[in-house]
C-alpha cells in the first residue's frame, strides 16, 4: 500500500531523513568552504517504512534556509554553534521527528490513538579532521509526546573525485523504552485478531549510508542520499511491526541566494 503525503512547510530541511535520525544529513556539506548563505531548493524523499501495511512513505521537499558561522536554520531543523575548539564542535539543536502514525495510515491501527510527530531538543558534539567526521548527540522529546529521549553516534568520511563528493557513513542510535514503548507499543485495552499487547523496551539500531554531491549541475548543488537501518528486536518484535530493517533515500537540488 503506497501511501503519498506532502509536507507543506514556509522552510525545510536539506533533507527529510528516516525519522528516527533526521539530523545528522542538514550538516553534511560536499565541500568545506560552502559560503554563508540563504538556500532554496527542491526534493524528493522515499523511504520504506517498517509498519505493517505502511510500506512507503513518498515526500516531495520544498527547501529553503540558512547556513551561517554559527547558526543554522533549515525550517523547523536548528542548529546554534556554541563554542569550537580545534577540530571540535559543541553544538544546541533543534529537530523536528516524522515519526508515528494515526489510523487512516494501515489497516493494523485501526482503533488506535494517533502517534504525533514531534520536536526534539538536545546537545551535541561534532569533531572534523582530515575529512573524518565523527558526532554524538542526545535528543530528548521537547513536545513530550513520547516522553523519550536518542543518543546517537556517527562516523563518515568524504572522498573527492573531482567534482564529486561520495561520503560513506556508519550509525549507531539508542532509543530509551518511553520512546520505543509510544511508537510501537500496544495497551491492553487496544488488542484486537490483528495484535496483542506489547511494552517497548530500549532499542539499539545500526545504520550505514552514503552521500553522493556534485556542483556541477545547473549552478547549483545535487545530492543524493541513501541510508540502511537495521532495527533492534525490541522494536521488530512488536505486532504493529514486519520488517527488520529500513531503506530511505532523498534526491535534493539546492542553490544559494
């Protein structure tokens, strides 16, 4: 069952990553003197959702935002640099989380309360040398919806082949119980034939990914990004679930101002 949503917003991320990692990818630049600047674009992002009878969530991306010394805004992601030392990086954010679901979306939450998107606020800590990125971030649900909190950690690095960058990626993310419990839990009083009750318990899921970028189209940036998540028993047990594992990619073509 194809399900085809639009996000309409006045500003957007670079991308809309899988939901459960969507920031790391707005800082991903294919070269380190990128100017200062307004961005607008467009985009395309597809990716394979792990819900039973959800297969493919399709969304077209509006871009626009700016990228300066110390703030970054793209749409609801933020971003303020608050102190650099050498090759590292501590940074505050904000991130918006496309995750969840209501009823009209598959067959299996009928009778369900809505699961909301939300809001995340945290900290994190980037180091970059020698095209060697590495972060570690904490997020916790600013919103409250799930009342949960991610630590994730990333290693990339970038290769140059004249006018093409490729940069491979490897992630790792913890999700605590309130939030595994909130997306794909099930209360006693929502059982039904199609599942039963289940409590969510803390999640670790592995991710690998790659970023292809090029200048050379159009005066203006191309990327493409594909990313692999394998997700934790604790999530693929749960009855609203049947797959293991997530592909998403995005499509992305941005200009400066």
């Amino acid at each position: 069952m194809l399900k085809i949503k639009t996000i309409t917003l006045s500003f957007l991320s670079f991308i809309l990553p899988f939901t459960l990692l969507a920031e790391d990818s707005v800082n991903k630049s294919p070269r380190k003197d990128e100017a200062n600047g307004f961005v607008y674009g467009i985009g395309l992002s597809v990716n394979k959702e792990i819900y039973k009878g959800f297969n493919t969530r399709t969304m077209p991306l509006p871009i626009i935002g700016y990228k300066g010394d110390r703030l970054t805004v793209y749409g609801p992601f933020i971003s303020y640099k608050l102190k650099s030392f050498e090759n590292t990086d501590f940074v505050i954010k904000l991130s918006p989380r496309f995750q969840g679901f209501d009823e009209s979306d598959s067959y299996i939450f009928q009778g369900m309360a809505k699961r909301k998107h939300s809001l995340d606020a945290g900290f994190s800590v980037n180091y970059n040398k020698h095209n060697w990125n590495a972060s570690l971030s904490t997020l916790f649900d600013a919103l409250n919806n799930s009342g949960g909190y991610e630590i994730k950690s990333s290693l990339s690095r970038k290769f140059n082949y004249g006018p093409i960058f490729i940069e491979p990626s490897i992630s790792m993310s913890l999700l605590d119980s309130k939030h595994v419990d909130y997306y794909y839990g099930i209360k006693s009083n929502k059982i039904n034939q199609n599942r039963n009750v289940y409590t969510g318990n803390r999640a670790i899921n592995a991710g690998v990914g790659v970023s292809i970028a090029t200048p050379i189209f159009f005066g203006g940036f191309t990327r493409v990004n594909i990313e692999y998540w394998q997700f934790d028993s604790a999530i693929t047990k749960s009855p609203l679930v049947d797959n293991k594992n997530s592909v998403s990619a995005q499509l992305l073509f941005t200009k400066m101002f």
